[in-house]
C-alpha cells in the first residue's frame, strides 16, 4: 500500500545518517578495488550511495523510474569515474552491491509494514533502477574514455611533432612529457622511418609487427606524407627486414629525446636519396648508410667522422690499418690482384685482408652499394685524419 511504502520511506530517511557506514561496507566488500580509494573519494562514493538509495526509495513509492535528470547525473558519474581511472566493471559491481544493500535496508526498516504486493514492487523497482543506472554510468563512462583516448592521441601526436622539428632542447623536458601521457620512453632511442603505402593502417601494422607476444612497445607513432616514423627504446630488436619486398625505411640510434631531430632530419636525406640498390641487402638504411648520403648529397649538417666510424667501426682501430690499407689499395686499383702488386703482396694475402674488412665492418664491397659507402666513408677518415683531426670521431 501507499502508505506502507511511504512510513518506511520516512524511516529510510531519518536514518540516512546511520545508514551511510553500512552501505559504505557492502560496496567494499563486494568491490575490493574501492578499498584503495583516498578518503575524499569514499565520502563521495557514501553520498552518491545515499543518493541511490532516496531515489530508489522515491521510485519505488511512485510507481516511477529515474527521470532524466537521474540519468544525466549517472551519466555524468560514469564520465567522472572514466577520468580517475576507475575500471567500469568496478564501478557497475558498486552500484549492484549497495542497491542489494538498500533492499536489506527497506525489508529490515519494513518489517511488519509491508505485504507481498509492497515486496513485488521493491523488486521491479530495484531491476529497473539498476537496469537504467547501469546504462547511464556505461554511456557516461564510455563518451568520457572517448574523448580521453583521442585527447591522449592529439597528446602524443603533438609531442611526437615537437620532438621531431627540435622543440625539446633537453632530455629532461622530453621525459617529463613521456612520463605524463604514460609512455616509457626513457634513455637511449631509436628513430625508425618507413616509407607506406596506407598512412593509416600500414602504421598501425608496423606497430604490430614490432610487438612482442602480441604486446606492442613503448612508443611515439605519427605519419608524415607517404612515411609512417616511430620513437622506440634503444634495446628493442628492430627486424632487418619489417616485410620483406615491401617497406623500405631508416633505422638511426638517438641518445635522448633531444636527440631525435637531427636523426629525423638525417633519416629524411637518407630516405629522399637513396638508389634502389641500397636496399639490396636489408631493407632498412642504416646509421652509416644515412651519414654517408648526407655527405653525398652536401648537407650542410654532414659529418665526415661520423660517417666513417659508423661505417668502418673497429676498421678505424690502429690494430687494423692494415685491412683499411687493403680496402684503400682496392677502391684505388679497381681488382684484388692490382691492388695486391700495389701493397707488395700475394693476392691471396689481399683477399683475406678484404675479407676481414668485410667481417668487421659487416659491409661487403662485391656490393655496389656497400662498396660505395666504404670507399666514400674511407676518404672521409682519410681527409680527418689528413687534417689532423681527432681519431675518435664519437
């Protein structure tokens, strides 16, 4: 009967207070990620719980369901709890738990004024509420988590772009902006650009592709024009080969995030000059490979050390000016055997000596390619060294 439902809704009232601790209880034991909530969270999780119950209570009393303005605030819950973080199943296990703790709650403060009739609604009443509340929090929860997903991407994007046109001067600067869209790019990077066909799903694709277990790496992503460029950790294993007879690309180690500008700028030269042979035997240029063409192509930036270390690397050891001796003999007499006449030595010995260059250097000079960036990084080192300049070009 009315009246019935309206003496207990009195009662429900008066102890509101009383009430608040007990439905606070069966929340926390239904839902133990709510236990770590700070305090200020908890008393908003108590007044929203108090809330639910005068409505329910009301409901229930009229014959009613939530109106409009219920579900807009439940919607605007379920927005909230998307931007603390709260997991959405969490949060609808809540709202069932303390609407079972406001039965318990009716029945008890009910007893002896309410008949099977009374019981009957308090059921319907209480699915249709949960049933709508549930609705409304997931709506609210999911538009919210949204527009956070694509402010977060907007996030990423711009930083990613400042980095790459040299708006981070600093490490420290560029860390602190990883740390805050949670991306653990953190020390040594890699800059990896790779030309696509499909900006959009090709750039996606090459994330998976350098997923481990399926778990993609931490990561900045964006695409320029026709290349699709990531920012990786310097210990990832990049494959050589990302598709084989695909994508063409450039893989450059950077020391820090402010770092990453020249390697970009250096990446673009190597990528927009480049012949086709130059990815004959891996797909993906490389740091000696780029220096090399910068130097090429007269980029202001070129470093002739930097070029010949990256290439030639243990050759430039004192121990082996020998082997880099016998690849000079060669670029300058065109065969082994002449080369060989020109050193004073057997052609055999020759052989092994530009066999062991090749071992070193991991560039083979029976390569069109790889020889040209030999023989372009040894007269780079041959000028510095001419000049007097340091050894160690690093």
């Amino acid at each position: 009967m009315r009246e019935q439902r309206e003496l207990v809704a009195s009662l429900v009232r008066r102890r509101g207070e009383q009430l608040r601790a007990g439905v606070l209880d069966v929340v926390l034991d239904a839902e133990p990620a709510y236990r770590a909530l700070a305090p200020e969270q908890l008393q908003e999780v108590q007044a929203i719980a108090m809330w639910a119950l005068d409505r329910l209570v009301e409901c229930w009393c009229t014959d009613q369901g939530l109106a409009e303005a219920d579900r807009a605030r439940l919607r605007g819950i379920g927005a909230a709890r998307a931007r603390d973080g709260r997991a959405p199943g969490a949060v609808l296990r809540a709202y069932r738990a303390g609407a079972l703790a406001a039965v318990d709650v009716i029945f008890e403060l009910g007893d002896g004024h309410l008949d099977q009739a009374d019981a009957q609604a308090l059921a319907r009443s209480t699915l249709i509420a949960v049933d709508a509340a549930s609705e409304a929090i997931t709506d609210g929860y999911t538009a919210a988590h949204h527009q956070l997903d694509e402010d977060r991407d907007r996030a990423l994007r711009n930083l990613i772009d400042d980095v790459l046109v040299g708006r981070h001067s600093s490490s420290a600067a560029f860390a602190a902006r990883c740390r805050q869209l949670q991306v653990e790019l953190t020390g040594a990077l890699q800059l990896l650009v790779v030309a696509i066909d499909d900006p959009a799903a090709d750039a996606a694709q090459l994330v998976r592709d350098l997923s481990i277990d399926g778990v993609p790496p931490p990561h900045l992503l964006t695409t320029r024009g026709s290349r699709a460029v990531l920012i990786v950790p310097g210990d990832l294993e990049v494959p050589g080969s990302l598709r084989p007879g695909g994508w063409r690309g450039c893989l450059l180690p950077a020391a820090d995030g402010a770092a990453v500008a020249d390697a970009y700028a250096l990446a673009v030269v190597a990528l927009d000059y480049a012949p086709d042979h130059a990815y004959v035997q891996q797909p993906l240029l490389t740091e000696g490979d780029a220096h090399v063409l910068a130097l090429l192509t007269g980029r202001p930036a070129a470093d002739p050390g930097r070029a010949a270390a990256t290439v030639l690397r243990a050759l430039l050891e004192p121990r082996n000016d020998h082997l880099l001796a016998g690849l000079e003999a060669l670029f300058a007499a065109g065969n082994a055997i002449e080369a060989a006449h020109a050193l004073h030595l057997h052609p055999q010995t020759l052989r092994y000596r530009i066999a062991r260059a090749r071992q070193i250097s991991g560039r083979d000079p029976r390569d069109p390619w790889q020889r040209l960036t030999l023989e372009v990084a040894q007269r780079a080192w041959a000028a510095c060294h001419d000049t007097s300049a340091t050894r160690d070009p690093d």
